[in-house]
C-alpha cells in the first residue's frame, strides 16, 4: 500500500489503515512527544492527543510537501496547545551568569539518554522554547506566535534554558 493510499484510508476510517500509519510512524513522533515532556508517561499521553488530532485532521493534508513533516508539525502543536492551557511560568530565581566563562571549544562527554533526561527537567516555557529552537528550527518570531509570547520572551527563555543545562552539564563533569 502506497503512502497515498494509506492516507485515503485513514481519512475513510478504516482502523487497519489507522494501525498501520501509527505503527509506521509511532516511534519518530514519540521522540519528538520526549523532547517536549517532563517524562516518558506525559511523552506517552502527548503521543495518544497527537494521535487522535492527527486522525481527526487527515483530511486537511493536501499531498503537498512531506507527509512526515505535516505529521511531526500536528505533534508539536497538540503539545503545544497542551501547555498553553496550563499555568504561566512562574519564574525561578535567576540562573547566575556563572557559565560565560566556560568556552564553547570545551567538549563535556554526555549521554544522549542523560541530557534528554536534563531537557525534560526545564520548566515547561524554557523547555518547549529550548526544543523549538535548537531541536526543530523555529525561529524567535514563530516560537512567540505559537506561544503567545514576544519574540524577547522567546530570547529570554532560550538563554535560561541553555544556563539550566550548561550548570547540570558542569555539575555532572565535576562529580565524573
């Protein structure tokens, strides 16, 4: 079955059509769940909403451009929508400004598994913006539509993000 044909289905219903397409690209759209979840449970239940969006809006995909990046786009903003609902930010007391010195030549060796785990643990407006940005290539401006945000709120949440992380970097080389 072509992808084309197996869209057609899933837009008709079919349940075998809807296994399939979720079987085939379940594990891609859970990494991308990961990247903007606390843990493997919320990534879980992201994936399942994402799911049910992307079935619900399979007739809206026009054959135009890839069928994976429509996929991964309707992810992103079913979790998105999620953390709009939930509570501003409040914000932490500030990260200090202890890691400008630190050159970016410096290699730390870091598990990828350990450092997702440490992108999961940000507050969810550094996290999600983080992920945005770094990971998915948004720029500031559409991270701050998408948001509801500015784009220097966006600034701002990215270079906290990035602190957070350069400082549980820096604490996990000292102990090693």
């Amino acid at each position: 079955m072509t992808q084309k044909e197996l869209i057609k289905k899933c837009i008709k219903g079919n349940r075998e059509a809807q296994e399939v397409l979720y079987r085939t690209y379940a594990p891609e759209l859970y990494g991308v769940c990961l990247k903007y979840s606390r843990n493997r449970k919320e990534a879980e239940d992201n994936l399942h909403d994402s799911f049910m969006t992307i079935y619900e809006k399979m007739d809206q995909y026009r054959f135009r451009g890839s069928f994976e990046g429509w996929l991964k786009r309707i992810t992103i903003n079913t979790v998105l929508q999620k953390y709009r609902k939930k509570e501003p930010l409040t914000l932490l007391s500030e990260v200090p400004e202890l890691f400008e010195e630190v050159g970016a030549a410096e290699e730390t060796e870091i598990s990828l598994g350990l450092l997702l785990k440490y992108i999961q643990e940000l507050p969810h407006k550094y996290r999600v913006t983080f992920n945005m940005y770094v990971l998915d290539g948004y720029t500031h401006k559409e991270i701050s539509e998408a948001l509801g945000t500015s784009p220097g709120t966006s600034k701002s949440n990215l270079s906290r993000a990035r602190a957070i992380l350069q400082e549980k970097i820096l604490k996990k080389k000292q102990i090693a």
